[in-house]
C-alpha cells in the first residue's frame, strides 16, 4: 500500500520492527514534576522532550539526542540516563 503521513510513519515503523512506547499515567506524573522543577530553576523545555525524558527514566532507558534541552532534565533529575551528541 502507498501510505502517507502518519499512517507511512506507523508502516515504516512496523516494516522496521520498532517498538512504539507510549506515556503512561505514572510518565505524566513525572513529566509534571519534571516541568515544575524545570519552571524553578528558569530552564523551560517543550513538553515533548519532557515527556520523552519521564518515560525513559521510568523504562530505565537512554536517551541518544543532538538536543541539548535534555541536559536541563539531568539537572532536575540526577538519574537521567541522557547522551548529547554533536
């Protein structure tokens, strides 16, 4: 089938055998905290990236990103397993 938009992103996915993970209520929660500790100390990031951060400190997974929006995560949360690539 020629899929486009968001259905080809979820073909390409399946095709390529990727596991989708989605936010969980325990991942909101914690992406809430993670704002509010992001909002004190004056480094907003997009919610997004906050989101991505609380499920893979739930998950225990890494994050591999260009964006350094993450390194202000690992400031709040000190067990963020984050890598910031050139």
């Amino acid at each position: 089938m020629n899929y486009t938009g968001t259905r080809k992103a979820l073909a390409d996915t399946l095709e390529l055998d990727l596991t989708i993970l989605y936010p969980s209520k325990s991942d909101y929660n914690l992406a809430l905290k993670i704002s509010t500790e992001l909002l004190k100390i004056g480094k907003p990031i997009p919610a997004v990236d906050i989101i991505i951060s609380a499920i893979s400190i739930n998950k225990g997974l890494r994050v591999i990103t260009k964006d350094k929006h993450f390194l202000f995560v690992k400031d709040v949360i000190s067990e963020f397993n984050v890598i910031v690539e050139d």
